[in-house]
C-alpha cells in the first residue's frame, strides 16, 4: 500500500526512473500483480528499452491473459519497433 501511494506520487510528477523503481519493489513483493508488471512495461517502452517492456508485458499476460491493456501496448511497442 505504501509502495502504491509512492508510485502515484512518483508518477504524477512524471519521474520514470523513481517510478520503475518502485514498481520493481512491488513485483518482487507480489509477482502475481499483473497491472504493476503491465506498468512497468509501459515505463520501459517510453524509455525505449524494449527488451525490458517486452519482458514485463509477457510476465502480465503470463498472469493475466486477457488483460487487454498489456495487450494494446504490446502491438504499439511492435509498431514502434516496425514488427
């Protein structure tokens, strides 16, 4: 819950790098999050580190597979990546 409170706040002020951060410590806590993994691939893929989006969003899918949002981000990051 903390963490959470942390991230939003660390998000409103559009600081990635806190942001992802925190969301690690919130994956590491609970694995099963698919949202927090679903977030943290958002936050890679505007930092353009795409090994590491796609890495996150499949670890969502993987818990969530129908988890809609994942899957719309990861068609945008193969669009960006021209896949």
């Amino acid at each position: 819950s903390e963490l959470y409170k942390k991230l939003s706040d660390t998000e409103s002020k559009k600081e990635s790098d806190k942001s992802i951060e925190y969301l690690k410590e919130i994956v590491k806590l609970d694995s099963a999050d698919f949202i927090a993994w679903a977030k943290l691939g958002v936050l890679y893929f505007e930092k353009k580190s795409y090994p590491e989006a796609d890495a996150a969003f499949r670890k969502s899918l993987e818990l969530k597979t129908e988890y809609t949002p994942a899957w719309i981000n990861v068609g945008m990051m193969r669009v960006a990546q021209k896949q």
